[in-house]
C-alpha cells in the first residue's frame, strides 16, 4: 500500500475530494495548510492571500497511477493552480 499527501490550492477542494474518494476508501483532510514551495507562498496573509488544504489517502499500488491521470486533468482545467502530491511506502495500518 501507498500512503499519498495531496498538497493543492483549497480553490479546487470539490474537485480534489471528487478524485480521492473514487479511488480511496476514506482520507483525512487538513484546512487552511500554509507553505512555500514550487510556486508563490501560500500563507493567508494580504501579501500572500492563497491558503492550501492536504488530503492524506492509504491506497493500493495499482491506484496511484489513476489518482496521477485524473490530477493532471485537473492541473489542465485550472492552469496556475498549484498541486503536488508525495507518496510514501505505507507498512502497516492500526
């Protein structure tokens, strides 16, 4: 299994929920992330007014590359918007 965290803007929150949950039996969703990276900060502040949200999913293998295809559409559809995705081994569940 493959534990992923989804980094994106909160201004595609619907659409981000929408893909996990066709792939995902459940996630836990973090509000109001705020970071540096790739792209402009993210920091909630009039300076830096976009704020990001993180969805953490455990997932089998074979689903990752359908959770890839469907965010880059989504990337397509919203040029500009930031999102990234880490994945990581997931040994055990509790």
């Amino acid at each position: 299994m493959l534990l992923m965290f989804i980094v994106y803007s909160n201004a595609v929150d619907e659409e981000m929920v929408e893909i996990v949950t066709r792939f995902a039996g459940g996630y836990s969703k973090f509000t109001g992330v705020q970071g540096e990276g790739g792209r402009e900060p993210q920091l909630g502040t009039h300076v830096w007014p976009g704020i990001n949200n993180c969805i953490m999913i455990a997932v089998e293998k074979d689903k990752k590359k359908y959770i890839y295809s469907h965010v880059e559409t989504l990337k397509q559809q919203f040029p500009g918007v930031g999102i990234s995705i880490f994945v990581t081994a997931l040994k055990e569940i509790m």
